[in-house]
C-alpha cells in the first residue's frame, strides 16, 4: 500500500515538516512556529495531508536531547495527545542522524536534509 512519509522537528523558534511521497519525492517542506497554537493541529495535518493525497500517513515526531525540547518531555504541552488513527501513524524519535548529500526539486524553503535522513531511516522502514 502506498505511504506518505512525514518528518516533523520542533527546535529553536520553528517546526520544521517535511512530507514525502516515497524515498525520492519530496511533496511537502514547511516551516511554521515552533509550537502549534490548538493541541489538535498536529494530528489534523496529517489528516488532512492522508485525505488530500489518498492514502495514510506514516510521521515520525524528531526529539532532540535537550528537556525543553517539544519533542521530548514537553512534547504533550507542544502537540498534545496524539493518538495514530486510520489516517496516520506516528512516532516519537531520537532527532540525530548520520548524514547523507541528496538534492530535490523543492528549493528555496531552507535545508531539510536532516528530515529526509529521518524518513529514510524511522518512517520508511
């Protein structure tokens, strides 16, 4: 069945998505504030990308090492519950990654190789 991949990173003063439609296939880059403004936001994007796009999304939520970060301790405060649906799964894990050089088509949004690494390694599994 086909996937969307879907990487999300909370850090500094931004949250960082990036959506793929495969290994090679970015579709989506997003850079929004680094905390939603309604608990249901999270889960709602992604409902909304699975219904757009036709078939469920598999996300994976990037936790840095630091406590403060959205993605650890304060990841219900950030995003609240998020439960996996019919639409979409995802997953809390570990932000750090090898690296690895790959270029897309999406330019001009900012660096998300970190997140393609992220996909490649948590989501497409």
């Amino acid at each position: 069945m086909p996937l969307l991949w879907a990487a999300i990173h909370p850090r500094g003063d931004q949250t960082r998505i990036l959506v793929m439609d495969g290994p090679d296939q970015p579709v989506l880059k997003a850079r929004l504030d680094r905390r939603p403004h309604h608990h249901r936001a999270l889960p709602t994007l992604l409902e909304a990308l699975a219904l757009w796009e036709g078939v469920p999304v598999r996300a994976a939520l990037a936790a840095d090492d630091r406590a403060d970060s959205c993605g650890t301790s304060l990841f219900d405060a950030c995003f609240g519950e998020v439960h996996d649906t019919p639409l979409f799964t995802l997953e809390l894990v570990p932000a750090h990654q090898p690296r690895r050089r790959r270029r897309d088509d999406l330019g001009g949004v900012a660096d998300f190789r970190d997140l393609e690494r992220l996909i490649l390694r948590e989501v497409a599994r």
